[in-house]
C-alpha cells in the first residue's frame, strides 16, 4: 500500500521532530510512503532577508495565495525543493530511512501553465483582473 503523508510547513519552524521520522520510519517497514510537505512560512522568511517583499492575494472564493512573479518562484523553488526537502531527507535518511527527494519540477512530475490574468478580491472588496506574473 501506498500511504501519502502532508507535513506542514507549521511544523518544520523547529526542524523535522524526532516523533514525525519515527512514526515515518515504522510506517515504511510495511509500506511505501510519500510525504508531501509546506513551508510558505519559511519562503516568506527567506524572501524578506533577501529583500523581496511578498504579496498575498484572494480569490472570489477567499482563498488566500502567494503571487508568484518570478523571483519569488526561484526563492520559492530554493526553499522548497532545497533547503525543507533536504532537512526532511536528511533526517529520514539518519534514522535508517532510504528516502530520496524530489520537487514537481523533477521529471516533469508536475507540469502547469501561468495564468495571464487573476480575479481577486482587493483591500475593499472588490473584484479586479491583474496580471498573473
């Protein structure tokens, strides 16, 4: 069986716990697992120290989303499929797990299209087009 586990970004702030790798590493003994994990918060963090101010916005349906021009997509890239997929490997691998890591731009596992226009909803709740990065 194949067994897909999210780890949230909330819970990366003080590193991978010793808890999450153990629970990992008895699961993989009778199944395959993927984790799939967050971490805006710490995307956000590193793209203020390099001084790329971030911008959030929300759809009709209020969801709240990081637009992501560019730049905030190679910082988001860094963090993301560098530095938190990484420490999540490194940690698995320390406990006995052979684990490998892996982004959505790796083997075109995840392939999308940038959208030319977004509909949000503004500081006054209005509906506006913007451009989409």
């Amino acid at each position: 069986m194949l067994i897909v586990a999210k780890l949230g970004g909330s819970t990366l702030e003080e590193g991978v716990s010793d808890a999450f790798v153990q629970d990992i590493r008895k699961v993989t003994l009778d199944h395959k697992v993927v984790i799939v994990h967050g971490g805006g918060a710490k995307v956000t963090e590193i793209a203020k120290r390099l001084g790329k101010e971030q911008r959030f916005i929300v759809s009709p349906e209020g969801f709240r989303s990081r637009y992501t021009d560019r730049e905030t997509a190679e910082i988001y890239t860094m963090v993301m499929a560098g530095k938190t997929n990484k420490e999540i490997v490194i940690a698995l691998q320390r406990a006995g797990v052979n684990a490998v890591g892996l982004s959505g731009l790796d083997g075109s596992l995840a392939v999308a299209e940038r959208k030319k226009q977004l509909m949000i909803i503004d500081e006054r709740g209005r509906r506006r087009i913007i451009e989409g990065g």
